[in-house]
C-alpha cells in the first residue's frame, strides 16, 4: 500500500530540493530521517516534515501498518510558478530577478 505528502509552493528551487531528495529515494523511512537530519542544507527540515506527513497518511490509512516497514518509493520536486521581481540597474534599465517555487511529493510504501 502507498500513501504519499505533497507540499506546494515551497521558496527553493527545484534543483535544489532534488539534491536533497536524491540521497533518500528508495530508502527506508527511518533511515531518510537519519539522513535528513544530519543534512546541512535547509530545505531537509521541510523534506523530513514532508516524510513524516507521508508516513502519517500511511498509518492513518491503515492502523496495522508498522511504520518501520515503510520506505520512500519516489521523491519528486517539480517546478511551480515563479515569482518575477525587478532590480533596478544603472542608466534606467532593469534585470528581472527569478525567485523559483517548487512542488515536492513524496510518496512511501511497504516493501
């Protein structure tokens, strides 16, 4: 049985968060959550929420389920919308400064 979180419109690239979520694809659950929390980079504290959101769907689903036996079956980050913001630049001109969003889903299942 799967069972899966999705966070939407998080203030990191999708680059980015798939660095992160590329290190527990296809691990256990409680070895992802070793993992992400000894990463150092930001966007593990909302990836860890986000797994353990997932392993909650999970045994709410079904109460029989050890939590233990579950694993991460796909982690994704896809692109949501961008932000567009202006930097004002010398003689009147503009840059256009892109501040990317991303949706991330993970979805976790017994073996």
């Amino acid at each position: 049985m799967e069972s899966r979180a999705v966070a939407k419109f998080v203030r990191i690239s999708p680059r980015k968060a798939d660095r992160v979520l590329r290190l527990i694809r296809g691990k256990g659950v409680s070895q992802a959550q070793e993992i992400l929390t000894l990463t150092t980079r930001p966007i593990a504290v909302d990836i860890n929420k986000i797994l353990k959101s997932a392993v909650a769907n999970a045994v709410h689903r079904d109460e029989n389920i050890d939590p233990e036996s579950l694993s991460v079956k796909m982690a994704v980050a896809g692109a949501g919308p961008t932000l567009k913001r202006i930097r004002p630049r010398a003689q009147r001109r503009a840059n256009r400064i892109l501040k990317r969003t991303s949706h991330i889903t993970i979805v976790v299942g017994d073996e």
